[in-house]
C-alpha cells in the first residue's frame, strides 16, 4: 500500500473492501507454516549495540519520500532511530526539528543487503494511534535504478494503520497485480493489539511462491503464474524497509491525532535465512 500518487479517497475505499473480501484464507489447517523446510540464516541484527543502527546493514530514507505522509524522515538521528535495551526504536514525534513539524524514519537496507528468496523474519512491538502507519516491506532494487513501480515488484511484510489497530496485512504489488488498477493481491489477519506485545512477522519467498505468516500462522500466499515480470517481478532481488509513517494515503484517511506523539515502534531482531 505504497506509493499512493495518484489515488482518491473514493478509490481507496473501494479498495480496502476488495483488499478484505478478495483473497481466501488459506492453509489455515497449518498453523505452524512450512515446518518441513529447513532454512540456514545467512544475516542477522538483533540490535545489541546502544547507539545509531549498524551502517554496514542500514541506510536511511531522508525527508519527504511518499504518499503525501506527515513524516520528515531523518538520517543519523537518535530521536528518530536508535538502538537502545537491545532494540531498534523508530521514533516519531512531533518535535518541530529543523522546521519539520512531525519527524520518524525509515531504515532501509538499499545497497547493503539485498535479499532474493528466502525467510525473512522480524520481531516487533508496533506504534498506534490515529495516523500511524508502520511497516515492514521490500522494493526490488530495479527501482532505484529506474524501473517504475510497482514493475520492481513490492512485497509488504507487515502493515498496520492505527485507525484498524488489530488489523495486519500482508501485500504484493507488481505491475499487473497493484491498487491503483484494483487488482491488488493480499490479506489481512487480525492480531490482538499488536502494539501491546511483540509479534514474529515473517515472509517465506520461493521461487514457486511467497507465504505471509504472523507468529508462524501463515494468512496468505501469492504464487508465481510463470506467466513474467508484470506478474511475478520476484525473481530479482529486493530491499527491505522498516518505516514508521504517519498520515498519507493510507495512514492518513482518518486523520492524525496529535495527542499520540511521541509514538515508538519496536523492532527486536532481523533474522534473514536461505532454505538449506
Ligand atoms: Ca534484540
């Protein structure tokens, strides 16, 4: 649910309807996910080490990126993204720094680890409130070098928008399958206040297919048609991105409550696989 240019309010709507109603649950009789798979971690970062997140893994986008969001993202600021207590901690606040009203970030791993199949495992407490909108999510990194998305293809591993806070979605957009031609593909589970506790978000990504899960309960699965890149664009590595946006397209469509700053979205691990 990125990028939201060009989208109404109007249209939006329709697609939240279609986003719930269009894909069944599946697999539901297998709680536990792909158990049988054995998977070897190739990188990791538990966030062990006080301080701004570890450069040789993280980057940052910086400013006003998207979706016409409230945020200012900032780079190489503690406000905003530290590791402290042995967690990531994406700030957002509403601290006017530097003339920006409301400031966060958005880590990203963009030149520095790409992934291509695999798991893709993350620990986190999430932010809530009205306007929040954090997220766990990969772009193929076509994108940056001028293929247009969602061509690139986009995998989001987890949304929350504060507005629905015990909803979490899992999406993939490609250039056939995308919201803004109404054909985007994804669900949606609904886990308890999943800003209360820490939740295991995770994506198993295979040649074949990827599955969504929530604390080892898959909710969705999106297979590869063999039918080329407009369809399945996940053939190319991507890279993944922990953001905490407020406002925007989506986050935004109930307003922004001011009250809510400063909001803290918690990220204990990533834990990244290859299957063995
Ligand atoms: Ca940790």
């Amino acid at each position: 649910m990125k990028y939201l240019f060009f989208i109404s309010a109007l249209f939006l709507t329709l697609v939240a309807f279609s986003e719930s109603n269009e894909i069944e649950r599946n697999d539901r009789d297998n709680p536990n996910g792909n158990q049988q798979i054995k998977w070897e971690l190739i990188w990791e970062d538990n966030f062990d080490t006080d301080g701004l997140p570890n450069e040789s893994i993280w980057d940052y986008e910086e400013g006003y990126v998207r979706n016409n969001e409230a945020q200012y993202y900032t780079r190489n600021r503690l406000e905003n993204a530290r590791v402290e207590n042995g967690n990531l901690v994406v700030e957002a606040r509403n601290d006017n720094w530097d003339g920006k009203e409301i400031t966060s970030a958005s880590l990203i791993t963009k030149g520095k680890k790409h992934i291509l199949f695999g798991k893709i495992e993350v620990r986190a407490k999430l932010p809530t409130g009205k306007g929040a909108w954090p997220a766990i999510w990969m772009l193929g990194t076509s994108f940056k070098n001028g293929t247009r998305w969602p061509d690139c293809g986009e995998i989001d591993i987890m949304e929350n928008v504060g507005f629905d806070p015990d909803k979490i979605h899992g999406n993939i957009h490609t250039k056939s399958y995308n919201h803004v031609i109404g054909t985007n593909k994804g669900n949606s589970i609904i886990v308890e206040k999943p800003y209360a506790d820490f939740h295991v978000y995770t994506i198993e990504w295979f040649e074949t297919r990827i599955d969504f899960f929530v604390d080892g309960e898959k909710y969705f699965s999106f297979a590869n048609e063999n039918t080329g890149k407009t369809t399945w664009p996940f053939d190319d590595p991507h890279y993944l991105i922990i953001n905490l946006a407020i406002g925007g397209g989506w986050g935004g469509q109930q307003g922004i409550d001011d009250s809510i700053f400063p909001q803290k979205y918690y990220i204990d691990y990533v834990k990244v696989y290859k299957q063995k």
